[in-house]
C-alpha cells in the first residue's frame, strides 16, 4: 500500500531524560514502520539534531539540564 510506503519514510526524533519511556514509544513507532532516533539527554539530543530531517519530535518538558521549551 502506498501509506505504508510513506509511513515507511517518516522520521521520528523522541527525547526524554527516562531510558523506559524513549525505549517503549521506540519500540512502538518503529513496529509501525517509522525510523527513530531517541535520546535520553537533551543536550546530547540538541548537539546531533539534523535540521529539517525529522518529520516529528516527541519530547518531555521536564528534564534536568535542560527543559523541552
């Protein structure tokens, strides 16, 4: 089907300072289809952002060194 073919496509970036809560949506974006890439320290996720390569960003507000705003 051709939304499979894009869904395929669909770059997903998750960050959140809990190793469990990136793990599980991980698991269940890319048992979908999605691509994911996940970080669990938002400086670290902030250094190796691509600019205009993700096509949705899930992130916590509330996480130390550095809040999701």
């Amino acid at each position: 089907m051709v939304s499979d073919i894009i869904t395929m496509t669909k770059k997903i970036l998750v960050i959140d300072d809990e190793p469990d809560v990136t793990y599980t949506i991980k698991n269940i974006l890319e048992d979908n289809g999605y691509k994911v890439d996940e970080f669990n320290d938002p400086i670290l996720a902030l250094n190796n952002y691509k600019v205009n390569f993700y096509d949705l960003v899930i992130l916590d507000i509330k996480m130390p060194k550095m809040d999701g705003f």
